[in-house]
C-alpha cells in the first residue's frame, strides 16, 4: 500500500505548471531619505519607554531582594523583599512572602508580609493580603481579603518633609 492508503502504481494527477513570467523591467526605486542632521542635544527619553515590564513567570520562584525602577508582575512567587520605584502587580497566580516597598501595589493574588505604597494598595476580589498596609489610598474590592493593619495618614509630602528634617 502506498502513502495515503492509494496504490503504489497510482500517482495523482499534476496539472501542467506554467513557467515563471521574467521580470519587466520598470522605474528604478527612489532613493531612500538621508537621514536628519543629529541636533544639538538629544531630547531625553521618556519615562516610560526607558522603564520596561519585568516578569517573574508561573513556574518562577525568586528568594532574595528585588531592587529596581520598573513595573514588576509577578505570576509566580516571590520570597524576601521588594523595593521598586514602580508599580507591583501580583497576578491571580502569584504569591509575594516579603516586605514591599513601591509606588503602587495591586493583588489579584495573595501578599503576606507588610506593604508600603507612595501612591495607592489595590487589593481586587481575587487577592488576599495578610500585612499591614501604609499608603495614602487604600481599595478593597468585594470579596477580597485583607488580615492586618492599615496607616492611610502617610503623604508622599510628609515623606519630603521627614527627609529635609534629617
């Protein structure tokens, strides 16, 4: 028996190939733009096209210190501490065991250790926080969990205000 079960003495049909047109010859292309002149002073980048997104991956387990000014997913789990000048972002899947330093913190998934946000803690109906929360804004979704204490008195200008005390 031959591939696909037909005879080996049968071969398909072919239909007749028509030779491959040669190229017409036509306008020539147009000459690609000089580049500019490079200015004085290149603008800076923006913020956020510097800053990327870092994620640590479901079947990723970091034990240690997480230092950085990018915004930071997490999916899998994260054992020790995070200080980041950005956001943090724990998916439904994630797990963070650590004191967290950052701009803002959203949980969709579970944060045990205290957490300290510049800007607002999100905990959403997925998530589950067992700490105490520092931030000026604090959102607790319906249904979400949340065991500890919560500091909602802190500013970021108090913070500028205690560093130029020192």
């Amino acid at each position: 028996m031959g591939i696909f079960g037909k005879p080996p003495d049968q071969k398909p049909a072919t239909k007749p190939v028509d030779p491959i047109p040669a190229p017409r010859p036509g306008p020539a292309p147009a000459p690609a733009p000089s580049p500019a002149p490079p200015a004085a002073s290149p603008a800076p980048a923006p913020r956020a096209a510097a800053a990327g997104l870092c994620v640590i991956g479901a079947k990723t387990t970091v034990k240690g210190e997480i230092t950085g000014d990018e915004d930071i997913l997490v999916e899998g789990m994260v054992e020790g501490q995070i200080r980041i000048g950005r956001d943090l972002r724990i998916g439904p899947g994630g797990s963070v065991r650590a004191k967290v330093e950052a701009q803002s913190v959203m949980v969709s998934g579970e944060l045990l250790g205290d957490c300290h946000a510049t800007s607002r803690v999100e905990i959403q109906s997925t998530g589950r926080l067992t700490g105490n929360i520092r931030a000026p804004r604090v959102v607790i979704a319906e249904g979400a969990t949340f065991k500890g204490n919560s500091d909602m008195s802190f500013r970021a200008d108090e913070r500028r205000d205690k560093s130029a005390a020192s």
